[in-house]
C-alpha cells in the first residue's frame, strides 16, 4: 500500500457550507451531512485540524460597509464563527467522534482556550480540534486563521471545503466554458488575484510550503477521495519553473 500524501491536515469550512436553501444561517441537515465527510476522514487515520468561518451568520467587512464600526463589526464575525464550531461540534459528536472546540477568544464556560501544545496532545488522542474565533483579532478573515493554524500544527496541506469544485480561470457559474486548474502555484493566484483565500492566507502557506487544495465539501464523498488523490480538486502549491535559475 502506497504512503498517503498527507497525515496531518486542516480542513477551511467557511461558514457558508453550514447554511441551507431557505437562508438557514447553520442547517442541521447539511451540518450533519458534511460532519459525515469529515468522519469518514477521520476513521481513515488522518489527523484533523478544522477552522471554521462565520461569514454564514457575520462578516465584518460587509457590516461596516452599512455603518458598523469595523473593529466591533469584526469581533462580532469571530462570535459567529465560535456558533459555527460548536454546531460542527455537535454534529461530530453526535456520529461518535470526539473533538475539542479552541478559541482564540477566551471563553472558558463555552469552550477551551487556543493552546498549541494542548491542541497537539488532543490530535495523539485522536480527536478533532476545531479552531473557532480565526486569529482572534479583527482586520483578519478566518482563511488567514486557517493558514496559521496549519503552520503552527504543523499540518501537511490545508483543505479548502467549499462549494464548488477547484479554482477557475472565471466564475463557473457565469462562464459556461471557465477552466478548472488541476494545479496552480501560490504566486499565479496572487498576481491575478484569484479569489481562492485572503492573499495573506495564500502567502502564509506559500512561505510555508503547504499546499493549499480546493474542493467541494458537499459532493458526497468527495472529501476522502480528494485526500486519495482521487476527487477532483486544485492543488496550490509551489510549481517548478523551467530556467527558474536564468
Ligand atoms: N474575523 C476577524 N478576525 C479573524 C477571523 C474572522 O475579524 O481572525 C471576522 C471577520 O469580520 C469575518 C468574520 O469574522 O468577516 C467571519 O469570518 P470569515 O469571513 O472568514 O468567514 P467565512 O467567509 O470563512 O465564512
């Protein structure tokens, strides 16, 4: 049997793959749903790390565009995203795996406090950590939470769980014939600003060296087999240039 590429690794869940049809900011039929991609994950051996955003209930950006005060409008976005874990929380648990929720606010009555080594002894233990509260500062999105959680876990790639299915050279759903990368390298999708993550998310991983992989979360399955190397994805990573030395 082949090694897998991967052993450690984050999953990014924004906040928008918990929602459902009718604007339900947190659905627990599509939580459940992608609770169990994620087990099916876990009992194949990996270790996980999972960020989840909250862009499903807040986000600071589009708040202070209507007047909010984006420092406050920020804090209000990590508050969202504590809902969001302890929901993903619940739906794991519910299917028998055991996780611990961090927060890089403290909120010792809700959840335990973001500590590196307390969250490494809980991945030997076998659970799943799920980092709530992004970098626990405003002006931040959780993509660059996520880009630093995997850097100071440790982790060998960082998952972006998402509802389409790689990064496209236009929006697939506008573009009938957009095309969709198998693999593209942290600086293309920085100089033509793609929207894959924060650019400082990308450059976090990029000078890091872990490989960010784009996929959908809600194709049934598609999580285990992307981690296979089987599903459909795009990889960013660093690509080897020809003369890169000229
Ligand atoms: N946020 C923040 N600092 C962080 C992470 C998140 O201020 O480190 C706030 C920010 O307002 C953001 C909101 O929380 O809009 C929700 O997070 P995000 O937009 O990243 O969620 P996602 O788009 O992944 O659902």
């Amino acid at each position: 049997m082949t090694e897998p590429r991967y052993k450690r690794i984050l999953l990014k869940l924004s906040g928008e793959v918990l929602m459902g049809e009718g604007g339900l900011a947190i659905d627990p039929a599509i939580t459940a749903r992608v609770a169990s991609e994620i087990a099916e994950v876990k009992a194949r051996g990996y270790e996980l790390c999972i960020v989840v955003g909250g862009g499903n209930i807040f986000r600071g950006l589009a708040a202070a565009a209507k007047g909010f005060e984006r420092a406050t409008a920020d804090y209000m976005g990590m508050l969202a995203t504590v809902m969001n874990a302890l929901a993903v929380q619940n739906a794991l648990e519910q299917i028998g795996v055991d996780t611990r929720v961090q927060s890089a606010i403290p909120m010792a009555s809700v959840c335990e406090p973001f500590i590196r080594r307390r969250a490494e002894r809980h991945l030997e233990k076998g659970r799943v950590v799920i980092f709530a509260a992004g970098v626990g500062s405003p002006f931040f999105t959780t993509d660059s939470g996520a880009a630093l959680r995997a850097a100071e876990m440790k982790c060998d790639a960082l998952f972006k769980g998402t509802s389409v299915d790689g990064i496209y050279d236009a929006d697939p759903k506008v573009v009938k014939d957009a095309k969709r990368y198998d693999t593209i390298s942290y600086d293309t999708v920085l100089s033509a600003n793609l929207k894959v993550m924060d650019a400082s998310a990308v450059a976090l991983c990029r000078d890091n060296n872990i490989p960010i992989v784009v996929f959908n979360i809600r194709e049934h399955g598609n999580f285990a087999s992307v981690l296979s190397g089987e599903g459909v994805s795009t990889i960013v990573q660093t690509l080897e240039t020809p003369n890169a030395s000229l």
